[in-house]
C-alpha cells in the first residue's frame, strides 16, 4: 500500500466516514461530506455522529461562501444543533446542541439526508440568545 493509499483512506474515515470508493463523488461544499456517502437506513445516533462532524467541517471551512451561522434541524420532531462562527478576534467559534426545540421552518430549510435539513445565514443569531437556550449545551470550539 503505497503513501497516498494510506493518506486516501484516512481522508475518506475521517471526511466522509465510509471506505474509499473508486466512483466519484457528486460535487459538494466539504462541510457536507459526511453525508455525501451515508448509507440509507442509519441509525439515529449515527447521523447525530455526522451532524456533529460536519458542523465542525463547517466551522473551519469556509468553502468561499460569506455564512456564519448553521443550523441542522429534524423535520420530523423537535432537534435541532447549530454552528456559529466567530464573529472577533477574541471569541470562539461555538456548536449548540444537540437539543430538543424547533427553531426550523421545514418549508424554507433545505433538504440535507434522512430526516434532516439545514440553513446557513449570514447574519448569526444573538450569541447570548442561543447561550440563554442552551443553558450549558454551548461549547466553545478553538480556532485554527
């Protein structure tokens, strides 16, 4: 096996958490990696897994586009996590939830896999609003 085999299948456990796969991928920002190749039928637990990592994708990546907020919510019951970059030099990037409220319109969301969808936004929501609703459920992520 030669170096960028090994490099390839880290990449693809990491990013897309699956095998590597000889067909190519459909076109996509890098945050929603973990989804691209996400079998059908996965158990609940298992998305929240891949929410988690692409929020955390998201939050590093800026994938050229001007958002600094996420929010990845169910359709289909009350859950939701959100991904607020920083806004200064002196604060952290911050990952809601997991929690249980809806904070989505699945009208105007957008369709991501499974039961969930998504919205990014420009404007982030108050700091101190989503900290008031988390109540301990924030945490700050460093900076790279």
């Amino acid at each position: 096996m030669s170096w960028l085999d090994i490099v390839r299948a880290r990449s693809f456990a990491h990013l897309y958490m699956a095998e590597p796969q000889a067909a190519p991928l459909p076109p996509h920002p890098v945050w929603q990696s973990p989804f691209v190749l996400a079998p059908a039928g996965e158990t609940w637990e298992a998305l929240v897994t891949r929410v988690t990592l692409a929020g955390e994708l998201w939050l590093v990546n800026y994938d050229l586009r001007p958002y600094n907020e996420l929010i990845v919510a169910r359709v289909d019951e009350p859950w939701f996590m959100a991904f607020q970059r920083a806004e200064r030099p002196d604060e952290g990037h911050i990952a809601i939830g997991p929690m249980a409220h809806r904070v989505l319109d699945p009208a105007t969301a957008t369709p991501l896999v499974g039961p969930l969808v998504y919205r990014e936004a420009e404007r982030s929501t108050g700091r101190e609003l989503w900290r008031r609703l988390a109540t301990g459920r924030v945490r700050t992520v460093a900076r790279h």
